[in-house]
C-alpha cells in the first residue's frame, strides 16, 4: 500500500528564456501513516512539489497520485481528504480562534464536535484564547490553530509546508511533538522544512536540492550511507584555519559548521593525521573525530551531484 | 447548503468587522444624494447681476425689480459708467450686466421700440446662456403685460410646458444617476477587492484544497453586496422621495427588480476583474477605470450622451450603466412600465449573462 506516490514528477516556470527549473524528475513514495520530511533549502522546490500534490498545480510531466487518486484527474476526490497548512499563515485575520476552526469545519462537512478527539491535544492549548482575533496570535499559536483547521476534517494524508518557518526553537519542539502524535492516529504526514536538525524527528526523509531528490531514507539511514572518517576543528583564527584545512592532502571536503570547521578525510585518514598536519600554524588547534549528522550529509550529497 | 450559508456568514464578518468600510458602504449613497441634492447643482439661482440704468424711469424700475424678484437673479450693484462694468466682471463680482439706453421709457412707448443690453460672463458659456435666457425672459414677460391692452398684428407666441418634471429639478436626473454609480462602486469595486484579497491573503490556497466547489466560493462571497446594494437602493429611493420631493411615478417593484438586475451585472464584472488580477490594487485600479469613469462619463447622467463624437456614442452602448440610467428615468420619473424598458432590460440581462459566463470560464480552479 502506498498513501503517495510521486513518480518522476517535473515543473517549471516561465517562458523559455526565463526558465526556472523547480522540479526535475522527483520520485518517491510515503507508506500510510508514516512521518515523511522533505528537507532541503529556500528554492529547492518544496512548495512546488506540494502544491502539485495538494492540487492546485499542474505538473508539467510525470505523473502523482494521493490515495491512489490522480492529482490531474482525480483533484475533485483529493480535495475532499488531505489537509493542507501552506507555508504563510492562511487564515482569516478578522476571524477568532473559534470562528476560524468552525469555519473550517463546516467547509469540509464536519463540525468541532465530531473530530474533536483528533485536535483535543493542540486545540487545548489555544482554546482559552478561542474568542480572540486570529490575527493578534503569536507566531506558535497561529501555528497550533492553523494545524488544528488543517485537521479537522480528519485528512486521510496531511500536507505541512514549512510550518516550523519563522517559529522559534520551543514552539518548534513542541510541533514536533505534537506530529509524532498524530502519527498514533495513524494520518499520512508531509512535512517539509528547511532545518536539517528537524530530519531525526521523522520515519525517513526526502534531501531535496534545486529541484531533485538527493537521497530518500530513514534519518539513521542517510546518515549511515555517509562512510567517511569526519572530523571537526576549532581554533582561535578560523579563517585561516579553514585555508589550511582545504589544502591538507587527506581533505576532501571542509566547510565552517557552527563554532567548528568540519573536515570529511579521505579514506584511511583520521583525526590524528589532521592534528599532526595543524601543529605548526595551528598548534592549539581542538581536533576531534565525530559522526556525521544530517547536514554533513546533506553537503556530501549536494557535492556529489554536482 | 450548510458550507455556502456558513460562508456567507463568514463574509459578513469580514464586512461587519471592518467598521471604516461599512460606514463608508453604507453612508456614500446618503452622502451622495445629499451632496448632489444641495451642493452639486446645475440650477442657476440667485446670480449677481449689476444694473447700468441712464434713463431711470418707470420702465426701467418696474424691470428691475422683476429681474430682483425671481430666484434667479440678486441686483448686487448699480453701476453708472461702462468702466465699473468691466471692473466687476474682473472682480468676478457679477455674472451678468444689464443695461438700459437712455430714453428707455420713451422710446417705447413712442417708436414701439426699445432696447436692453444684456452682457455675460461667458468663461461657463452654460451658465451665461442660462442667465441671458432667464433675463430675456423676464424682460418679454414685462412686454407681454404692458402690451397686453393693445393687440399687435401678427404675433406667435410659444407655450412651454415641461413634462415630468415641470419644476426642472436637477434631482430628477441625478437620483438615478448616484444610483447607477452607488451600485457600481458597493458591487463592482468590492467584489473584485473581496476575492483577491483572499489570493493576496493565500486563505483562496486553503479554499482550493477543500470541497467548497470554486464556483460557490465566489457566489458566496457576491451575496453579501448584493444585500448591501439592496439597503442602498432603498436608502436612495427614501432620500429621495423624502427630502429631495423626487417621486417614484412608476412601479416600484420593477424599479427593484431592475436595480436588481443591474447589481448582478456589476457584481458579475467584479468577478471578471478578480479572475485575471492577484493584487488589490490592480483590482482597485481596474474597477475605477474599467467602470466607474464610464459610468460616470458615458452614462449620460453628467454629461448628454447625444452630443459626443460618435465613436464615444458607441462605446457607451457597452457601459451598463447607461441602460440602467435610461430605465431608471423612464420608471421612476417618467412612470413608464415594463413595456417602455423591456429592450433595456434584455439588453442588461444579455450583458450580465455574458459577463458571469466570462467569469466562470476564466475563474481558476488552481494557482496558476
């Protein structure tokens, strides 16, 4: 069984001699119930590939279905089951927490009561606030409300697009949190979000780079394709840290990562080599071998395809 | 049912909500009858005149205070020198100058002659016909009199008689010009601001992805404009028959049903403009040159359509408001029925079929 299946799907925009590339030949499938992230940077093709998903694009070539349903031919049918929660915030600003989610509700043919259960967690956060104006929440309670109006109607498969854009780091767990539960009540989830660090929380991922699938796995599993020895470095003067790193003979590939440079050796090298080649410009310099995490992936296979 | 009652309702929060906009929805058709009624008038009432008097009898004197008496004329100044004249002309003192010969009197009583000059402002060339006719008027209503003993060989005489509207009220041609525009702005201009602000706001990408059928989406969004265009047209008709004294002399039913009409037509237009703009600025932009400058333009309610070039003469037939200001006056003032406006109506009903047909072709059931 398959809840969505993307099949060399390709977009683009523009006339000829403006020609923007969003999608080119993207493929892969999500099992139901599963918590799939499409993770890549701003312009990679997120948005393009779920609006196509959630119908309100055409693909130029290829072919998707959502529930075994078509999303050319079949959009009628799509729109009744998925629940969509756009990149911007979208819903009514003069409208309160409580008329928004009736709204919703009555739209799709249901009403708070009958699917209460599936928001109870995230509604109950903002419901003392229920008769306040949706555009005088903040960030993360727009949030919850918007998720909770995308949920309604009980979705057989959920499109989030960047809904942890713009939220900040508390709100961001706690939405997280708040997915992995949703999961229990076994809705097909899409999530796509430019943090690397947000990849852990779902049962695989999509890398998604200038619109083409770098790598479709499970977090532990991109992350275990990713063979050779890393190490990360760090010093007083990074700067020319980072010169010296990227002529060491055993570099592959180094970039600044945070507070540390990161170093991907070639095979059979290893932390010691760096620290030996770093003694003399470098002689405090901190070495030490680490595993890889989804961004050091990320990079790898964005170097690999060129 | 229930998902298009709950959307209407939706829509009425957002109008509701939005205090500034239903004051001003509300209150332009009040403003503008009352501004049209007493401030904006083409009626020419109590213009200054000066008076040069050399013969100073008892001809002159009895003109004089007949040219005082009517509402027309104020006798602001007695000037004693052709100089002074122009003086007050430049000044813009006066609109008019009326002079008598000297010998006035005599002259006419003895050679069955006598002469009144009569000098203009011309810079209004409207007004300035209008004033010397009035005058003219006046002075050949005092011949009438004083000659009325004496028969004269061989005199015709005109008799006017204004029909419907004897008093030659201005109201009688703007009442149903403030409606054709009211109507025009409340539907065509909101409407259309209406559905693209739900693309601006991204809500229309959410309404896509739901099964609210397109099509209901903007239907319900055009019912609310259409009530409000109702409490317009009848906030009009009341001013009007109440504080204006412009009656309703044919069926008021009709009227509303043709106002009605013209509402959809314009509330289709609206829908047209939302269809192929996604700021509300262009829809703004296009509503009031698409529409609103002809209706006020070409409708012939500012300015008579029979005497523009021809080209213009055909490019007003496409305006609805045209149609709707010519059955309006035939209804409401003239008191004509059905049968004295049915090619108008077909005329707007082929206009609004059209438009709405347009605008269910051209509406999106995607982004792009």
């Amino acid at each position: 069984m398959v809840s969505v299946k993307v099949n060399n799907l390709t977009k683009h925009y523009g006339k000829k001699k403006e020609l923007t590339q969003a999608l080119s030949g993207v493929s892969f499938n999500v099992a139901p119930g599963e918590l799939f992230g499409i993770i890549g940077p701003d312009g990679a093709g997120k948005t393009s590939l779920f609006r196509i998903l959630t119908t309100l694009l055409l693909p130029d070539g290829g072919s998707a279905s959502v529930d075994g349903l078509d999303v050319v031919k079949d959009f009628k049918a799509i729109r009744h089951r998925v629940g969509y929660m756009p990149g911007r915030f979208s819903l009514y600003q003069d409208l309160t927490i409580e008329e928004n989610l009736e709204f919703f509700a009555t739209i799709f043919n249901t009403s708070i009561e009958e699917n209460y259960d599936l928001i109870k967690d995230i509604y109950s956060q903002i419901e003392p606030f229920r008769t306040r104006k949706a555009g005088k929440l903040s960030g993360g309670m727009k949030q919850k409300l918007a998720l909770s109006c995308a949920l309604i109607h009980k979705p057989s498969v959920l499109f989030l697009d960047e809904p942890t854009t713009g939220v900040d780091a508390v709100s961001r767990k706690e939405f997280w949190e708040m997915l992995r539960n949703l999961k229990k009540q076994g809705i097909t989830i899409l999530v796509s979000t430019p943090y690397m660090d947000e990849a852990s929380m779902c049962d695989r991922v999509a890398l998604i780079q200038n619109g083409a699938i770098l790598s479709v796995d499970s977090p532990e599993g991109v992350i275990a394709a990713f063979k050779q020895p890393l190490v990360a470095v760090k010093d007083a003067n990074m700067l020319p840290l980072l010169n010296h790193l990227h002529h060491f003979e055993g570099t592959q590939d180094a970039y600044p990562f945070g507070e540390y440079h990161h170093v991907v050796l070639k095979d059979g090298y290893a932390a010691a080599d760096v620290s030996n080649y770093l003694q003399h410009q470098h002689a405090q310099a901190e070495v030490q071998s680490i595993k890889a995490d989804i961004e050091d992936c990320f990079i790898a296979l964005m170097k690999q395809s060129g | 049912m229930k998902q298009f009652v709950s959307f209407v309702k939706k829509e009425f929060y957002h109008i509701a909500r939005d205090k500034r906009t239903v004051f001003i929805l509300l209150g332009m058709p009040i403003m503008q009858i009352l501004i049209f009624g007493f401030a904006l008038t083409n009626e020419v009432k109590n213009s200054q005149i000066a008076i040069f008097d050399q013969s100073n009898d008892l001809a002159t004197h009895a003109l004089r205070s007949e040219l005082n008496a009517s509402r027309y004329f104020d006798v602001v100044q007695d000037v004693h020198a052709y100089p002074e004249i122009e003086a007050a002309f430049k000044k813009g003192k006066i609109k008019l100058a009326v002079i008598f010969p000297e010998n006035f009197a005599n002259d006419l009583d003895h050679f069955n002659a006598a002469q009144v000059q009569l000098i203009a402002d011309a810079s209004d060339p409207n007004v300035a016909n209008t004033l010397t006719n009035y005058a003219t008027a006046i002075i050949l209503d005092y011949q009438d009199r004083i000659t009325n003993n004496r028969r004269l060989p061989y005199t015709i005489k005109t008799e006017m008689r204004m029909l419907y509207n004897p008093q030659l009220k201005g109201a009688y041609s703007f009442v149903p010009g403030v409606m054709a525009m009211v109507l025009m702005l409340v539907c065509t201009l909101m409407t259309a601001i209406t559905i693209v602000r739900e693309k601006e706001l991204g809500t229309m990408e959410i309404m896509l992805v739901s099964p609210m059928q397109p099509f209901k989406i903007v239907v319900a969004k055009a019912v609310p404009y259409l009530l409000l265009s109702i409490v317009n047209v009848t906030s009009i008709l009341l001013l009007s028959v109440f504080v204006l004294d412009v009656p309703i002399n044919g069926s008021l039913l009709l009227l509303i049903f043709e106002s009605i009409l013209f509402t959809l037509t314009c509330l289709a237009f609206g829908l047209l403009i939302s269809t192929g703009t996604d700021s509300q600025q262009t829809a703004m932009f296009i509503a009031l040159t698409g529409m609103f400058l002809p209706t006020v333009m070409l409708s012939g309610f500012m300015f008579p359509i029979e005497n523009m070039p021809l080209p213009l003469r055909i490019i007003s037939n496409i305006v609805p408001a045209k149609w709707f200001y010519y059955i309006v006056k035939e209804v409401m003032i003239k008191g004509l029925g059905i049968a004295a406006v049915w090619k108008e109506t077909l005329i707007l009903t082929g206009m609004l079929l059209f438009l709405l047909a347009l605008s269910i072709r051209k509406f999106k059931i995607r982004l792009a």
